[in-house]
C-alpha cells in the first residue's frame, strides 16, 4: 500500500532523529572529560630520545593549528577502531624480550612491542587519517602499582582522552586510573612538558 506524502514526511524524519541521537551517544558528553593541566618543560623519556636519533623528521614537527580537535562521531569512530585493531594486532612483549635491553622505543612493524611501541603505531594511523599532532600525545603515567606505562593522549574540545593498549575502550584521561607524569608538548613534537602534581617518573629520561 502507498504511503501518503504526509507519512512518508514523517519516516524521513523519524529516522533523520534517529541517526542524530545515535551520533549523540556515540561521543561522549561534554562534561565527560577535562583538559590536562600541564607546566613547564621537563626531561625527555631515553626511549623517545633515542626514537628521535633515527627518526629527526618525526621530532620536530611544529604544528600552526594548536586547537584541540572536535569530538565527532567520526572522530570518535576512529580512536575507537584504531585503539582495537592495534591492540589486536600487536602481541605484548617487553623490550627486553625483543631487543635484549630496555627502553627501545619502535614501531611494531614485526606485530610485538611493549606500551610505548602501541603507541606510536596508534599515533601514526591517527595522523595519517588526518588528526594533527599538537592533538596526538605521547604520555607517561604511573599504574595503581606503580609501574610506568605510555598511553596516547587525544586532545578534543569535549577534553583529553585517552588510548590505551590494556584496554580497547577509550576513556576520559582523569577516569583511567592512572597518575599523569609527563608528556609531548603539543607545539613541538620533540619537546615534553609536565602534567601539573604529577610524580617522577619512573622510566629512565635525558636530562
């Protein structure tokens, strides 16, 4: 049977309302997160020294545009998706075990890497789906039993998140757990910058 024009209006609607509010619960509230309160310059991880000794182009990237990026579904969509694939893709293995000596940050391009390697692959597919830098954050925390851990920290208007290789959900950084320390600052990509009351932290750095 034909639907009156009058129907068929309100079906478009209806599901015009429905593919809104499903883009609404797909991002987190505005209230879900804050930004990271950072200081001053601080030392930089020996594993992120040594990272930018071969790799120079990829530390000192300058970003013009330092706005935090705006949290869409779509964008929400692809931290969610990258978090799970790299985490999928990449077995869990220490430096040690990979390389016979500690701190060795790479990328996992062999498919094994410790939480600094998740990281930087986490960063990388970021950027090249178009995610600036300044909001794509390499960042040392403190675990509840204090061992030192990388996480990547996603800068957005609705606040900071972040992605991590214990977990495929991407939480809001003050809900997840960890104690912040240290991390890129994001107006150059070869520079670190304190998380204000954070600790020592507790993997080796350069003075």
């Amino acid at each position: 049977m034909n639907s009156s024009p009058a129907t068929q209006g309100l079906r478009v609607f209806a599901a015009a309302a429905i593919g809104i509010a499903a883009a609404v619960w797909a991002v987190p509230s505005a209230s879900a997160a804050g930004a990271m309160a950072t200081g001053g310059p601080t030392t930089q991880p020996i594993g992120h020294y040594e990272f930018c000794k071969t790799r120079p182009a990829e530390c000192s990237v300058r970003p013009k545009d330092l706005a935090p990026a705006r949290l869409t579904s779509a964008l929400w969509g692809k931290l969610t998706r990258v978090t799970a694939s790299v985490n999928a893709a990449v077995k869990p293995l220490s430096d040690q075990e990979i390389y016979g000596k500690d701190e060795v940050w790479a990328y996992p391009d062999k498919g094994v890497g410790d939480c600094e390697d998740y990281v930087l692959e986490k960063r990388r597919r970021l950027a090249r789906q178009g995610i600036s830098l300044a909001n794509l954050l390499v960042t040392v925390v403190r675990k509840p039993d204090g061992e030192g851990h990388a996480v990547l920290t996603v800068r957005t208007d609705k606040g900071d998140f972040v992605l991590d290789n214990l977990t495929d959900k991407v939480k809001p950084w003050d809900q997840s757990g960890y104690r912040f320390l240290k991390r890129q600052a994001i107006d150059n990509t070869g520079r670190w910058v304190s998380i204000r009351e954070g600790q020592q932290v507790l993997v080796g750095a350069v003075q």
